[in-house]
C-alpha cells in the first residue's frame, strides 16, 4: 500500500501565531517539532495499517519544516518548491492508494483558527470553488480525486473537521485544537499525536474505494484578492495557463472567474517563493512551472 502525507503547521497542537509558522523566528523551532511528531504519528499508523511506502510533502511555507532524523526506512520527503502543478500534492498521481491530511487548517474568513487562511492570508481574501468556500484541504481533495486516490484521513483545527463532516462524512478527522478569538484550545500534543497515529491506521484498514466521491467535470472559481493586493493583468494570467478553451471574467479588479475544464489557479501580484496556476482535469496532465505563492 503506497501513502501520501500532506503536511501542514497552522493546524498541528497549540499552534496560534505566525512567528510559530515562520522559520525566521525563533518561536518556529518548537512548532517545526510538533508538525515533525505528528507526521511522524500518521506514518506509524500507515505502517500498522500496511503501508509499504510512503510519500511525505512538507507543504508550508518554505517547505523545510519537518525534521528528517526520526523517520521509517519507508518514507520519502519532498521538501522545498519546484514549481509542480499540484502544489502542496507535489508529486501525487494513481500510483498511491490514499492521502492522508495532516496540520491542515480552517479556510480564509473563519473565526475558528486564529491561522486561518486559503494559501495566502496576505493576498487571498476567499476562493469559491462550485459554490463552496473552499479550503486548502478542499483544493487538495480535488486534486487527489482528479487521479481517484482517496483521502481518507484529515488533522487539524476544530473548524477545518467540521467543514469536512459536512462535505464528505466518510473522511476520518481529529481535531487538535478549537480557535477561540486570537486564542486556541489545544489537546495536549502526546494525546494529539497518539490519536492521529489511531486514527491513521483506522482509516486505512477500511475499504479505501468507500471514500471516494465522483470528480466533479467542471470547475467554476471565484477568487477574491484582499483589499491591499490587485490582480496581475489579466494577460500575464492568461500567458500562465496552458492553451486551452478558457474564458476570463475579471469584476472590478478584486474577483476574477476562470471557467473552463477543471481550472484551478493561483494569480499573486507580487511573491518571493514560486507561483504557479493549475489544470485539474483527468483527461489533461498539462502543467506550467511558472512561480508560485503558498
């Protein structure tokens, strides 16, 4: 059984402000720890549950956060940004069985996680996806249905499980901690760690094609910019995407719809890690390595 872990940090235990999530501040170190011990949890898990290879992608911000020492003979870990289309599923494709979501957190514009952000809190006001808010947990599930791999697991905030309850009930989740205000109510990080390990290799001992769900044909998207941040001309995004069918509506500068055939996207003004806009479609692998923000 072949594993995908996608690793996050706003959303691991006691997590709470952005100097814990930045790596050029020193309070990052304890929380670099934490992300580790919880990744480390869902690959124990994995193995009890049969895995026999596992992928790992350290998928915040700088993509170096997990420390590398403690981890099982059976695991690789992508670290760092290469401009793949899949972003924070770097590498993902039909060959795995599962994914399994760990850290992840509440979507731009809920109140419950002080972290909470869809891919930029600095630039991305709200992404829509088919009518849905949507999350970076919800993009991501899209992109492991567009290779019908399930996600069957999911760790993170309060909020982030019950959004995914009322989206998919089949997905297993643990919640690490409740946002309250600027403040979090957090487990204690031993019981975190051994309920995702649990629950890890609970769900993967499950029939893996009950958590799947039909791919949806299209995609239609609505991306708001916060206020501070305007779009890039609309050519430059248009010079982004592979040649294809697609029409660009653009709304007063602040919204802009992409619809077409499974079209995801990333439009930052201004970054100084890579930004990229994606294609999730099943009949169409195209990809660009332009840059992007996460």
């Amino acid at each position: 059984m072949k594993i995908y872990l996608s690793a996050d940090i706003e959303g691991v235990a006691g997590s709470v402000h952005r100097d814990e999530c930045d790596h050029e501040k020193p309070d990052h170190r304890q929380f670099s720890e934490l992300m580790t011990q919880e990744v480390l949890a869902a690959c124990e898990g994995a193995l009890e549950a049969g895995a026999t290879e596992i992928w790992v992608k350290d998928a915040h911000y700088s993509g170096r956060n997990i420390l590398l020492n403690d981890f099982p003979e059976e695991v690789k870990i992508i670290r760092g940004w290469s401009g793949h289309y899949l972003l924070m599923m770097q590498e993902l494709d039909q060959s795995f069985d599962a994914v399994a979501m760990i850290g992840y957190h509440s979507r731009a514009g809920q109140d419950t996680n002080p972290l909470a952000h869809t891919f930029s809190s600095g630039t991305v006001a709200s992404l829509n996806i088919n009518g849905r808010y949507a999350s970076e947990f919800l993009a991501n599930f899209y992109a492991a249905s567009m290779f019908r791999v399930p996600v069957v697991f999911v760790a993170g905030d309060q909020g982030l499980s019950l959004e995914i309850q009322e989206f998919n009930s089949k997905i297993h989740t643990f919640s690490t901690k409740e946002g309250v205000g600027d403040s979090v109510i957090s487990l204690s990080p031993r019981l975190v760690q051994r309920k995702i390990k649990e629950g890890v290799k609970q769900a993967l001992s499950q029939d893996l094609n009950s958590y799947l769900q039909s791919h949806p044909e299209h995609f239609q998207q609505q991306h708001n910019m916060s206020s501070k941040n305007r779009p890039r001309r609309t050519h430059d995004v248009i010079e982004a995407i592979p040649h294809r069918k697609i029409r660009l509506d653009r709304f007063g500068g602040q919204i802009i719809y992409f619809k077409g055939l499974g079209i995801w996207f990333n439009t930052i003004p201004r970054c100084d890690y890579p930004a990229t806009v994606c294609v999730f479609s099943r009949a169409n692998d195209n990809r660009t390595n332009s840059r992007w923000w996460c």
